[in-house]
C-alpha cells in the first residue's frame, strides 16, 4: 500500500474567551505533518501567572494517506477576576516565526465542577475514574538523573602567534540517557554565551552554524549524541594564552510520572543549567626573522597566472599571483614586488575566498598585477615577485617565488620614461610667461649703484676701525 504525507502546517490556538478564576487558560501550538523539533518562549499575560507545558503527539493512517500532530500546551492560572488582554504576540517554531492576533479573556467567579451522576457514588471516596485517567494533582514526578554535559572542546592545546584551531562548544548526551531534555531559547542564550566566550586576542572566522543536528560521537568507548552550537576557526593575534571561562546553557529537563498511564500527564517541565569546564590555549612566539610581525602563518602553496610571456618594451601585460592553502586568508599581504629600472608594475586588483569546512578554514587571495616591461631581455618573474610565510607544520618559514619567464623584444623606452618624469618648476613656467624680448642696459647699472654703495661702506668701516 502507498503511503503519501499531507502538506505541513504550524498554528497557535487560544483558549476561550471566559473562564473561572479556579480554572486554567491554554495556549496551544500544533506542527501538523511536522515535527515540533523547537519553539520560543510563550507570551506572558497581565493577571495570569504561567502552570507549565504539557505535550501530545498522533498519527492516523485514511485511505493510504499518513497525517500526523506534535503539540505543546502552555497553562496560565488567573490571579484574580477582571478582563484581561493578551496582546498580539510571535513564537518562532521550528525556525519560522508565527502570529497570533491575541484576545480578550474575561475571569468571572468559581465555576463549581459538575458531579457524575453515580449510583455508587456513595461507596467511593473519589471517583473511580480518576485513577484511570491519572489526575495530573495526585500525580508523582521524579527527578531522572541525566547522562549528558556541555563541553568547549579545541583541536590543538597549543599554537603559534597567527596560527589557526577549532574551538567548538556542544552538548553530548548520552546513547542510554532516560532523563528528557530540550534546548530552550536557544538564540538568546547563545548570544549571551558567545560574549564571554570569544577571547580578544584572537581573529575569528565563525562557521555559522544555522541547523543543530546530533551527530553520532564515541568518548572513551562510550556512545554520546553531540550537538553543536558554536565552532570558529580562531587565530592568535599576539602570544598571550587564549582563555575560555566556563559558560552555562539552560535546558529543559522533564521529570518523569512515577506511575505513567495512557491519558495521563507523564512528565512535568523543569530546568537544568549544564556548565562547561575552563580551558586555556598556549600560543607560542614565531622564531626570529626580520619580517616576523608581518609574515601571514599557515600552509600555502602558489598559483600564478601569466597573460602572456612574449612581450615588446611599452606593452602592458597582465600577471596573477594567487596564493591559497589553509590559514588565515584574511591576514594574507600582497607579495613584496621590486620592478627595478626593467619593469613598471601597478597596484593589484585583489579577491580573496574563504571556504569554511570540515573543521578548517581554506581559500585563496588572488593579487592582480598590471605592468610593463622598459628593456629588452628574458625576465624570471621569481626576481620580482616572492612571498614569504611561517607554516607551523614544517615550524620554519617558507617563500613562494614566481617560475615564470618573460621574454621581452623591442627598443629600450628608458629615455621616454626619463621625459616622461616631471623636468621642475622652470618647464612648468615657460607656458605662462611672456616671450617678448627686454633690455637688460637698466639692470647692469643698477649692479655698477649697489657695488658703488658696498664699496663705500667698507671705506667708512675701516677708517673707523683705524682710529680706535
């Protein structure tokens, strides 16, 4: 027999539009056809106080056609008579926001509760369907030990100053654990949590986890569920020890029925917050060497790109260095170019990807070089292009030169790059000033008055001088 689902649906009910004080008020949230795998926090209302959650789940089979409901039912206990106001409200189900328009609830008077009509009543203290249907007031809770913790975890207990690892923050619970848990307002906590959590002496790169799902782990032999809800690629930016506090993450923990029955209620909600243990990272100076403060930290190899390798003086030519591994591609510099009296090299273009994956970080920084050659002759790109890293695999620093040759023909443009330079003040003038011829007779007999004068004035020293 084929079996086919119906289409999924997610909605809020309300409860009636008047109640006793001595009766409960219930909002209700059904996943049809859906799983009710979380939800956000049910609204508070003005003159109620909140019971608690009860869930329910069903599945019905007709006419080859599966359908089946998750709900969660939420109790509010009035405080007293009046007319109350839920006002319009959103919970996120399932990672879907969804609205209710509110209500108008009015609490009158106690509502007295109706009597069975029993003829045997009278040999009974209490009805005996009560039993059968397990009235939640008479009803024993346990508190079931739970087999579960919360945990930072990292991949490496020590790193170099610029090195990267994975720092993860999960919940394990184990194979055999009978205590229910849920996660509960997931995203504030999280938000909370990661404040105290990312130290600030480290560049991140958070891979954004958006769905939790339990992935099957063993520890110590032991079968555990691990769900995770934070992991960053993070990478020291001094050598002061990276410290992670402990962080705590609340969860609902249901108690369980002592004696479950069918329709009875079998679990009552509570809370549990699980702390994680402190963790400290060691980071470890780079080894000496002239560039040490600036040198990117990671394994890298080179690609390089070389629009073509024949080339005539004046031409201008394309050259790509594209350098890609594991590490930090943020922190990747342009390569250290020298152009010499042979080549013109201009600014790159730059593009840079980062691809976050199987607990590391990997990509590529492309530098886009325009430039052109002013002499004749064969050129190994390697004299003018090397970068120079530190990979804390190999523990030394590395350099990543070019294997391109460029052959270059034509006539030397050196001197047209010597009158292509600024020649000073006095060109820069020659356009602005008057090309009219003038006599210089004025100026040399004003030289003859001034030396006339300077020699008078050394004559009337000197007598002076002489006399004393």
């Amino acid at each position: 027999m084929a079996v086919t689902s119906q289409a999924q649906d997610v909605k809020i009910e309300l409860g009636p539009d008047e109640i006793g004080e001595n009766q409960t008020w219930t909002i209700t949230i059904t996943a049809a056809n859906e799983r009710l795998s979380n939800y956000g926090d049910f609204p508070d209302i003005t003159g109620f106080q909140k019971r608690g959650t009860s869930s329910s789940s069903s599945t019905q089979i007709i006419n080859g056609q599966i359908s089946s409901s998750q709900s969660v039912t939420m109790s509010y206990v009035p405080t007293s008579q009046g007319t109350f106001t839920l006002k319009p409200f959103t919970i996120n189900v399932n990672g879907k926001p969804i609205s209710s328009q509110g209500k108008t609830i009015k609490v009158g008077g106690a509502v007295a509760r109706q009597q069975r009509n029993d003829p045997f009543r009278s040999f009974f203290d209490h009805d005996p369907m009560d039993n059968f249907f397990n009235n939640d007031r008479k009803t024993e809770f346990l508190d079931v030990k739970e087999d579960a913790f919360l945990a930072l975890t990292t991949d490496k207990r020590e790193v170099y100053v610029g090195e990267g690892f994975t720092a993860s923050l999960s919940f394990y619970v184990a194979e055999d654990n009978r205590a229910p848990l849920q996660f509960h307002d997931l995203g504030k906590q999280l938000g909370e949590i990661l404040k105290k959590l990312k130290p600030e002496n480290c560049w991140e790169e958070n891979f954004n986890i958006e769905n939790i799902n339990g992935e099957p782990v063993s520890l110590g032999g032991k079968k555990y569920t691990q769900y995770k809800i934070y992991q960053a690629e993070l990478y020291p930016l001094n050598a002061e020890p990276i410290t992670f506090p402990s962080v705590g993450l609340e969860m609902i923990k249901y108690k369980v029925a002592k004696n479950p029955s069918f329709f009875g209620r079998n679990r009552q909600e509570d809370f549990k917050t699980f702390y994680s243990k402190p963790k400290s990272i060691k980071v470890r100076k780079l080894p000496p060497h002239p560039l040490k403060d600036q040198v990117a930290v990671g394994d890298y190899k080179l690609n390089e790109k070389l629009s073509t390798p024949n080339l005539e003086t004046g031409q201008s030519f394309s050259y790509e260095f594209n350098i890609y591994g594991e590490g930090n591609i943020s922190a990747i510099n342009k390569p250290l170019v020298e152009g010499g009296e042979n080549f013109d090299f201009y600014d790159p273009n730059v593009t840079q990807n980062i691809n976050r994956r199987n607990n590391t970080v990997t990509g590529g920084k492309s530098f886009k070089y325009f430039g052109i050659p002013k002499e004749p002759g064969d050129y190994n790109m390697k004299d003018y292009f090397k970068w120079i890293y530190f990979n804390p695999k190999t523990e030394s620093y590395d350099t990543l030169t070019s294997a391109k040759v460029v052959h270059v023909t034509g006539e030397s443009k050196k001197n047209e790059h010597i009158q292509a330079n600024d020649m000073g003040s006095f060109y820069d003038r020659i356009n602005t000033e008057s090309n009219n011829l003038k006599s210089t007779a004025s100026f040399e007999w004003s030289k003859i008055f001034v030396n006339i004068f300077i020699l008078a004035m050394l004559v009337i020293s000197a007598i002076i001088i002489f006399k004393k």
